[in-house]
C-alpha cells in the first residue's frame, strides 16, 4: 500500500483528520486516479461530517473501480448518514452481492433496517454477517439493537455482553448497549455505558447525546416522555402523527361525552386539563430538564450552547410571567390589571419557541424551524410592548400569535 495511504489511515484511527486529508493529498498529487486513496479521502470528509462532499469522492472511486464492495459500503454509509435510507439500502445490497464475506455490509444495513423499523430484517441480516464472522462487533451491535427493539430482552442481554467480551474497549459498543438499557428504562445503567464510551473516545457524539438523555431521565417527567418518545418512535413513521391524533379526538370525544352530565362535568374539565398538562409538558420538559444538567457535576459539560440558552431563557420567559401575573393580581383587590396578564401570557407562551431557537443567533444559518421560532418569539415580544401602549392591538398580536404557534405545532408533527 502507498506509505501516504498508510499514514492517512494511521491518523484517521487518532482522530487527526487534517492531518489525513494533508497525506491522502499528497497521494493523490502522485496519482489522481488512486481509488484507495479517493476511498480514504470519502472518509476523512464523513469523519469532518460533510457526507455529500464524501459521497461525491467515494463515487469518483466507484468510477475507477466500479467492482470494489467495500466503495458501495462507503457510499451507503454516507447515505445513511444523510437520513436517505433508501439509497443506503440500495447500496449495501450491491456490496454483499459483489463481496458475501464482508461482515460490515450486513451489519450496516442491519442498522438501517431497524431505523426503518423492519426489526426482524434487521435481525435476519445481523445474523448473516455473524455466520461469517461470529465476533464481528459490528453485527454484534446490529443483532441486540434488533433483539432489544423485538422485546426479546434476554437475547440481547446475552448479545450485548458476548460483544463487549469481545471487545470491552469499544466505544461503539458502550455506547450501543447504553442506547439498548435506556430504552428499557435502565438509565443508572445506561450513563455508566455512556461514560466509558466518552472514556474510550471523547469525541464519540452518539455517547454524549445518549449520557444526556441518561442524566435528564434523573427527572420523572422526563424519564417517562422518554420511553414514550421510543415507543411511538418503534411504531413507525406514521404512528408519530396517527397516536397523537387519536390522543387527541379521543380526548376531545370523552371529555365532550363527560360534561353532557351534570354528574360528570368535572371529570371531562379534568381530563381535559390533563391533556393539557401532557402536551405543555412533551413542548417544554427538553428545555427544562437542560436547565437542570446545567446545575449537575457531569451535565453541565454535556450540553452545548443551544441546549444552555434555550434552557435559560426558557425559564426565564417562564418565571417572568410569574412574576407579572402576580403583580397584575396584587395591583387591584379582586381584579387583575389587564396589560400586565396580557404580558404575562405572551411570556409564558413565548417559552414554547424559545425552546427551539439555535445559538448563537442567526436568521439565516439554520433551518426553517429556526427562522419560524425566531418570528413567534418576535411576535410575542410586540405582544408585551403594545400590552402597554395599546391594549387593543397587542390582544391582535397575541391572537395572531397564539394562531401560528398552534399551526406550527400540528405542522411540525407531519414532518
């Protein structure tokens, strides 16, 4: 192999990318149809994650050596990536079919499959790839994903261990078995998986946001989204919008049914406060359980600047409608001042998109649910100033406020 092309390996295990990008450059100043150099380069720019630069490099190495399984591995797994699973699907087949003995192509599309939720699939071709090599870790990882998704928990315990005696300094596995005891609900468990895997590799992204989830899950409320948020995931695509619907005419129909009676009129008004309570809760408890690692020994590393400012002003724009409520009730004895409850509210309802702006600020650098967040803030804001200068038009703002914030909200459950 070309001694660049060695190096550039080398260095890629390390973690130095620019200084692989540097070697690969060097080798392919000498040859620039060196497919395993291009191969190489394709995974220097998903390690810097820029998969569609990586893709179009690893399909200049296909172009060289169009019979090369371990490119199509490559190309798929840049697919994977880019959450275009159908491409990775495509492409994995045509590895296996062009190399049958090359483990990680089952493993990868094992994967695959279990994010499309075909667990049995997934299963089925973990275990293909661990008929050629039963210690591959990557099929191991693979096979207990699926197993844990299958409720075949006992399996996947034994899955999980077997891969970690393979290989106890593997973060990818940590990490996996993390994932596999969070779900469950194990997240004492989970974190202590999570930090060996960050011990083995600090920069493992996968074992951060799993030890965030693990510390959050500290708090009940939370703990308890959590595993809904993995069972309605395990549904499928269209479980996400068909569940919450259902919840909601099925509240709306009960609740409708309840306070036709005199008898039970309470318990509809219970009900659907509940609903309520359920739905503040799933738009505002990510923001508030940060707010609450911000104070924890290892939390307060995990998050990143986003996480601590939404958390911040999340809270912030929450206790100061509070504050203002409790003002407009003290103002007046038995009536509440109005401009001040009409601040107090737009605050309290600013909290919801809050939660979803990025940091540092910037209209234009994010995506769309950014610039959407950015404008009901806006809203809300011009809610609070016409409060007091002209009531009449901050109850339009507020309306037309409250109007896009619940279009959105239903919107954004589609996507």
């Amino acid at each position: 192999m070309d001694p660049y092309i060695e190096r550039a390996n080398l260095l890629l295990k390390q973690g130095r990318v620019n200084d692989a990008i540097t070697q690969v450059k060097n080798a392919l100043q000498q040859n620039p149809d060196n497919d395993e150099a291009l191969a190489v380069y394709a995974r220097c720019f998903f390690d810097k994650k820029d998969f569609e630069k990586g893709i179009k490099i690893t399909l200049n190495a296909i172009a060289i050596d169009p019979d090369n399984h371990y490119y199509f591995y490559l190309l798929a797994f840049g697919y994977y990536r880019k959450n275009k699973n159908g491409q990775a699907i495509e492409y994995l087949q045509k590895s296996i079919a062009l190399n049958p003995f090359f483990c990680e192509s089952y493993g990868l599309l094992s994967h695959v499959l279990s994010e499309e939720k075909e667990f049995e699939k997934a299963l089925q071709k973990a275990n293909e790839g661990l008929a050629f090599d039963p210690e591959n870790i990557t099929c191991l990882n693979a096979r207990s994903v699926a197993l844990n998704k299958l409720k075949r928990t006992d399996d996947a315990i034994v899955t999980m261990q077997y891969a970690l005696a393979q290989d106890p300094d593997n973060d990818f596995t940590h990490s996996t078995v993390a994932w596999n005891y969070l779900e469950k609900g194990k997240n004492k468990i989970a974190a202590t998986h999570f930090r060996e895997a960050l011990r083995i590799n600090p920069n493992n992204s996968n074992a951060r946001r799993g030890l965030k989830e693990a510390l959050k899950s500290i708090i009940p409320p939370y703990r308890w989204l959590l595993q809904y948020s993995f069972w309605i995931n395990n549904k499928g695509k269209k479980a996400r919008w068909a569940i919450p619907l259902g919840l909601y005419f099925g509240v709306r129909l009960f609740s409708t049914a309840l306070q036709s009676n005199n008898t039970t009129q309470a318990l509809g008004g219970i009900l659907i406060g509940l609903y309520l309570l359920f739905v503040l809760t799933t738009w505002l408890i990510n923001p508030l359980a940060n707010f609450f690692l911000l104070f924890h020994k290892d939390g307060k590393y995990a998050i990143d600047v986003t996480e601590k400012w939404t958390a911040i002003t999340v809270v912030a724009s929450l206790l100061t409608g509070v504050v203002l409520f409790c003002i407009a009730c003290a103002l007046t004895s038995g009536e509440t001042y109005p401009p001040l409850m009409v601040a107090a509210i737009a605050f309290w309802a600013m909290a919801l998109p809050l939660g979803n702006i990025q940091y540092p600020l910037s209209f234009t650098a994010y995506t769309g649910k950014n610039k959407i967040a950015l404008v009901l803030v806006g809203l809300g804001l011009l809610t609070v100033v016409f409060s007091f200068v002209n009531i009449n038009i901050a109850i339009g703002t507020g309306f037309l406020f409250i109007l896009l914030l619940v279009i959105n909200s239903w919107v954004s459950i589609f996507k």
